[in-house]
C-alpha cells in the first residue's frame, strides 16, 4: 500500500482511492480490512496473527480499528526512539469511547485520571521520571529480594501437597500484587477486591466493553479512583514510610512543579495496576511456555543459573504486553507510508520480538537466544518500563523456586482464555499438577535452603550457558589437543559462522576462555576447538589438558562471532599464527567452498607444532603456505601482501607481535583491509588515579550520566537502570556495544577495526571511555 493518507477522506477511509491500483477496488488489503484485535486468534498469538503483515505489509491501516497497525522490529523501535514526532498521549486513550451513561457514572465518582509517566509528552515527563527513577535502580530493587522471596515460598507452601493448582488463582496474580503495594507503599488491600477493579481498568482502557457492560466498568473503575484518593491522603498523613509514592510525596515537597497533586493520585491509581498486572501475566506466559517445552523445563531444573535468560527468552518470545499505542505529532514516514499529524497508530511490540530480520530463527523459543534481551517488551527510550527489573526479579524467583520443589510439574488438560483487549495479555487460568509424592522436599530437605542468586536488570552472556559433552579428545599437534563437543541429547548444535568463538567455562575454577570453533560450519552435530597448553597459561589452557576427559560435560556460552568473513570479497589473504590458525582455517574453507579467489599462509616455530597441519595441506593444496621457523620459513609480510590492493582483504589470527608487524605493514592500505581476531586483551582493573571522570547523554532515554574515573561505562550505564547486555567484560567479546552519536571515544576494546574506530559511532561500554574526559552521547 503506498499511498499517501489523509484523514478527510469520504466515509472516514483515510486512504486515496482516486489513486487506486488494486483490482478490488479498495486499496486496503483483505488481511488489513480483517484485522480485528478483540478476535480469539489476536489473544491466543499475536504475533503469528500478524505474520502475514511483517511478511508482506509492515505498515497498514485498519478499518476496524482506526488505527495504522506498525509490526516490524527496526519501525517500532524507531516510533520508540523519537517520542516527539510520535507521541504517547494516547497510551491510556479508552480505544472503545464509552457511553453517556458510563461517562455519567465515572462524573459521579469525581474520576479525573490525568497524564502518568506512561502517557505524558515532553517537557513534563522527562524531570518527573528522573525525580522519581531512583527507587527503580538495581541497587535499591535489591533491598525487595528478600521479602520477595519469602513471600513466593509462603503461596508455593499452600499448595504443594495438593497435587495441582491454578497458578494464575493460587500464586501469579496475589503475589506480585503484594509486592506492587509493598514498593509503592501501599497498605495490603483486599485482592479480590483490587483484582477486579485492575481488570476493569484493562477492559475499560483497552478492551472492548459492549454498552450493557459499560455501566458496570464504570462503577469499577470509579471506585478505584476513590480508592487511590483515599489511601494517598493517608499517606500525606506522615510521608517518610518506605514505598515509591511516599518517596514520590518527599519529592514533591522538594519540586512541587513537578511532582503535582493531581499527577500523584493518577499514578497512584496506574501504579497499583502497571506495578503487577503486567508482571503476573508475563509471570503466567513464562512457565506455561516452559512447560510446553519439557525439555527446556528440565534443563532449568537442572541449571537454574540458565534462569536469567529463560526469563529474558520467554518476554520476547510471549511477553505480556502485545502492543503499545502513539499518536503522529507531524507529517512524517514510517516504513515508507507517509502518515499525517494526528495519525493513530497500534505499534505491535510482540510482533516486533518475532520479526526474523532481528531474531534469528525468530520462533524458535531458545532460552540461550544471544540477543534476547533486544526484545520491545518494556518498550524502549525515554518511556521504557520503570519496573522492568523488579518484573525481572519477580519471575526469576517464581522460576526458581517452582523448579527447585515442583520439577515434575506439568501443564493439566485445558483451554486457555484471556481478556480481551488490544495491548496486555496473560492466560486468566494456569492449571498445573504433580505427583505430590516425587516432591523433593519430602527426602532432601535441604532443597527448602538452597537458592541461586537473582541477577537485577538485564542478563549477562554468562547466564545463558548450554551443556555439551566432550566425544572425543585428539592430539592436533605438539602441546595441542583438538576436542569434539556435542549437546548430550544428540540433538543439533546452533549452526555457526567461520570466525565464531565459544566461552567455556573451565570448570570450578570461575574462569572461562574463549575459544575459536575450527571444524566445518556445516556440521550442526558437534563443535570443534583445538587447545594449545599456553606456557604462561591463565588457568584455561592448563584445565583443559589436565582435566578434560571424554565423557566430560563442559558449560558452554556462544557461538559468538565479531570476526567475520566478508562472503562478497573478490579475493582474500589469510594469515595464521600458531593456535591462530583455529578461526582462520574455517574461513578458508569457506573461501573455498564460495570460489573466492584466497592464500593461506600458516606460520609457526615447527611443523610437529601446527595443529591440523595435514589436514590443511588436504583441503587447500597449494594455496596452502607453511612458514615453519625450524625450516627457516619465516614468514616476509611485505612479500605476502603486495602492494595495496582495495579488492583483497587479510585475515589474521595469532600472537600479538604477529599482529603488530602486520598492522604496520599494511599502513597504507585501505583502513578495513586488515581483520584480525585477539584473545587476550590488556585491559586491566580500572586505576582511578589514571582516569579521568566524563559525561554521557543517553539521547533516546533522556538521561545524562556521570562515570566516575574508577567506574566503567557498563557499571555506570546499569546503576542508572539502562540495560546493556554483557558477557567478557574484557573488551575481548564485543557484547556490550552501543551506539555514539557524538564525542570522541578512548577506544580500548580489541574488537573494531582500524576504520570502525576511526569512524566513532560505536564502542564497548565495558572498557572504553570518553577521549580526555569529555562527554558522550549514546543511541540508549
């Protein structure tokens, strides 16, 4: 559909039909016209309800609705980014306009709610939501862990023998609504009572509530409003309790401004529903998602420390928010479809979180998924959920104690319901049951004490290990051992690229390595990595030849790549040195396989020292150069290169003065013709006395953060409540990158290339700083 909109259109279509083509004669495709949200097949899975418009039409107009429908990743997260041109004024607009009637009896009721953090344009919101931020950060939510925890036990302790419960009725909706009203400050209320009133919240903002149902909405809903009015003027009775609305009471004294009466009682009463309606529902989606896959059940059975990212998997995958809502502030483009100033528009987030151009595999459920934490369940920028890491928190400790006492549980015979509406969705029952007799607790009481430890905020890599167990162990050369790792169930392996790595973790000793995969990226049925024993060795190297036997099961994380193949390159110059020649071997055999026009040369101290060395003389012949040192084979790299040439890129792999010589021999060729990989980093702990303090603004969230000069940018970024996703924290894995908009970066990673640096748009939070202590400007 490319035709301009314009809202004055005959009979309210704001679609140009005098530029109709298509042969129907109406320019709104038959899935656009039949697209209705309050249908069963929206509420069981949207985002498979909507496949076909991220397939065919990412941006169309519904006539059902009134709304333009956006579905695609990289649109929606743009609308996220400028909340200017796409306001969130109507977030909380009731999409089905109520009667008089109804109108009549909210009056009654005096029901005023004014604009939250959730529905408020700039310049209001962004001074309220950084007054009011600080109890959301990870180091306060971490004083909640306890009481959370304790209180999850007290609801698993009423059921456990029972053999069966609706985990909805009997746990996932009274516990976090306990938890909202103890971090807001709120007296424990009745919960049916509040129950039914947050329901009627939903249906009357995003449902579709016939006329006769209405009336009785409206009574709901008023009386909520009275109810939030009564317990905030109790609260104003004495305001230093614990809880963010007393805390939101003292800062009101302080920037009465901005911090207004009639701001408090709104949030009052969308705190009470935002602070557990969304994480009971995301709490109910996750387990029945996990039960519905046995196998990844048992796997957190198993290893909880796995949790973390299950959790983060299970929002992106069925998250509890399906579709948030914006309002067009000027004429503007979203995915090519011009849109006018006043434009309506359904952004479908959960379909966003399957759009396979950003998720690989996109309905696959992967609880190790590296980018899971990319998912639009919390929205994003300046308006990205404030409660996102006490959600987090919530469903990691459900998890974990449901998987430590009911391992056995599993999904009862039903058909799952939810309430109708366009934006959030849970299953109104969760009906499980076990043989109370398998209980654990019944012959290991110890069970009851055990508990991992909850990760607040965003999961790191290392929460998203995968068990593989050794086959076989080989020698591959002089101190060098070549391992095979397969997934213990003999299902297949993540398929990977050449210059991919994994991080193995070596054992018990709270180290991991990372490791270039050397096989043939076909092979899904096993990973192949070749280990030399490292003289100076930091303990993986050693481990591995010490304490690795076939049989073994090792904890994995990856493949991971940030040294890739150009697969378009004309033609190519692959360098490696010593255990170097891992990644590079398998881009040559995929050079080979593609017909790229490529040299290998394989340096090392002796040929009984070059691992896979026959192997490589096999498959590549006599583009195969071996410069062995014991044969005087030294290796010239003014030779090997040539002069410059912006049709070859070099790859290189191996010891750092390797690297070095090659670097400045290829000074004069063109800034990215030379590739390298690196696996150790000389990034040391941060001496303050050293550094110097700098500045970042976070431009989509509207944040400015200080970085002291003993704290990196990754610490600095996730006490401020901006998640970023982490794994080595070396500068070696290239995970925690972000965008720069402006400044200039102290570039200390050993990830980006020459140009990549030079062109200042990117860099790893984790290590790098701001050049000379300026400032910053991220794209967070």
């Amino acid at each position: 559909m490319s035709q301009s909109p314009s809202p004055s259109r005959a009979g309210g279509c704001p679609i140009d039909h005098s530029a109709l083509r298509a042969p129907d004669g109406c320019p709104v495709s038959h899935n656009a016209a039949a697209f209705d949200p309050f249908e069963d097949g929206y509420q069981q899975d949207p985002p498979d309800y909507v496949r076909w418009s991220r397939e065919q039409e990412p941006v169309f107009y519904s006539p059902k609705l009134g709304y333009w429908v956006v579905t695609r990743y990289a649109d929606i997260k743009a609308i996220f980014r400028d909340n200017l041109t796409f306001s969130p004024a109507i977030a909380l607009e009731k999409i089905t306009p109520t009667g008089d009637e109804a109108n009549a009896v909210l009056a009654s009721y005096g029901y005023a709610m004014n604009r939250t953090l959730v529905n408020e344009d700039e310049p209001a919101h962004m001074p309220r939501r950084r007054a009011l931020m600080e109890p959301f950060t990870p180091a306060e939510l971490a004083h909640h862990e306890p009481m959370v925890r304790q209180l999850t036990r007290e609801y698993v302790d009423r059921f456990i023998d029972d053999g069966r419960a609706d985990l909805v009725d009997q746990m996932l909706w009274e516990v976090p609504l306990t938890v909202a009203l103890h971090f807001l400050g709120v007296p424990e209320e009745d919960m049916d009572l509040l129950r039914q009133y947050s329901i009627a919240h939903t249906v009357n903002t995003w449902g579709r509530p016939k006329p006769e149902e209405q009336v009785a909405v409206a009574h709901a809903v008023g009386n909520f409003w009275q109810l939030a009015g009564k317990i905030l003027d109790k609260m104003r009775e004495d305001p230093s309790g614990p809880g963010w609305m007393q805390y939101g009471l003292r800062k009101q004294r302080e920037l009465p401004e901005v911090v207004t009466d009639s701001y408090l009682h709104s949030m009052m009463m969308a705190g009470i529903v935002a602070a557990h309606e969304t994480t009971a529902n995301a709490s109910a989606n996750a387990i029945k998602l996990l039960l519905q896959h046995p196998d990844v059940w048992r796997e957190i059975c198993e290893d909880p420390a796995l949790i973390p990212n299950a959790v983060e998997e299970c929002l992106r995958h069925n998250g509890s928010v399906a579709a948030w809502r914006r309002i067009v502030t000027r004429d503007t483009e979203v995915g090519g479809i011009a849109l006018p100033a006043g434009t309506k528009l359904l952004i479908v987030t959960s379909s966003a979180n399957h759009d396979e151009q950003h998720f690989a595999d996109a309905d696959l459920f992967d609880i190790r998924r590296d980018n899971a934490s990319d998912q639009l369940t919390f929205g994003y920028g300046s308006h990205q959920c404030m409660g996102k890491n006490l959600a987090r928190m919530e469903m990691q400790i459900f998890l974990e104690e449901l998987t430590r006492r009911l391992p056995h549980m599993r999904l009862a015979e039903q058909r799952f319901t939810y309430v109708p509406n366009t934006s959030f969705r849970g299953p109104e029952h969760l009906r499980v049951e076990w043989d109370p007799a398998r209980n654990p607790e019944r012959n290991d009481p110890s069970v009851l004490s055990t508990r991992a430890s909850v990760r607040i905020g965003e999961p790191s890599g290392h929460a998203a290990s995968r068990t593989v167990v050794v086959e076989h162990i080989d020698p591959a050369a002089d101190g060098v051992v070549r391992l095979h790792l397969a997934s213990p169930d003999g299902k297949a392996l993540p398929r990977w690229s050449p210059g991919s790595h994994i991080d193995v973790e070596c054992g018990n000793t709270g180290i991991s390595r990372q490791y270039s995969l050397c096989g043939d990226p076909a092979n899904t049925g096993a990973f192949e990595i070749a280990v030399l024993r490292e003289t100076e060795s930091r303990g993986g190297s050693a481990w591995i030849h010490d304490s690795v036997r076939r049989g073994d099961r090792l904890k994995i994380r990856g493949p991971r790549n940030h040294f890739r193949l150009d697969e378009g390159c004309r033609k190519a110059i692959f360098i490696a040195g010593g255990i170097g020649v891992t990644p590079v071997s398998a881009m040559a055999r995929r050079a080979r396989e593609l017909g790229i026009d490529y040299t290998f040369h394989y340096c090392g101290r002796s040929r009984s020292a070059m691992a896979m060395l026959d192997e490589l003389v096999a498959l590549h012949g006599e583009r195969l150069r071996v410069h062995a040192r014991d044969a005087g084979q030294r290796a010239d790299f003014a030779e090997i290169l040539g002069a410059p040439d912006a049709d070859t890129q070099i790859y290189a792999c191996g010891p750092a003065r390797m690297i070095e010589a090659l670097e400045a021999q290829c000074a004069a060729w063109p800034e990215d013709a030379l590739r390298v990989e690196h696996f150790v980093s000389a990034l040391g702990t941060l001496d303050p006395s050293k550094e110097q303090p700098f500045t970042v603004e976070l431009k989509d969230s509207g944040l400015t953060v200080e970085v002291p000069a003993g704290q990196t940018l990754l610490a600095a970024l996730r006490g401020a409540n901006i998640d970023v996703q982490s794994d080595c924290e070396e500068g070696l894995c290239g995970s925690c990158e972000v965008r720069v908009l402006a400044g200039d970066v102290d570039h200390r990673d050993v990830v980006l290339t020459r140009g990549e640096r030079e062109a200042n748009n990117r860099m790893m939070a984790c290590c790098s700083r701001a050049a000379r202590g300026g400032k910053l400007v991220l794209e967070l």
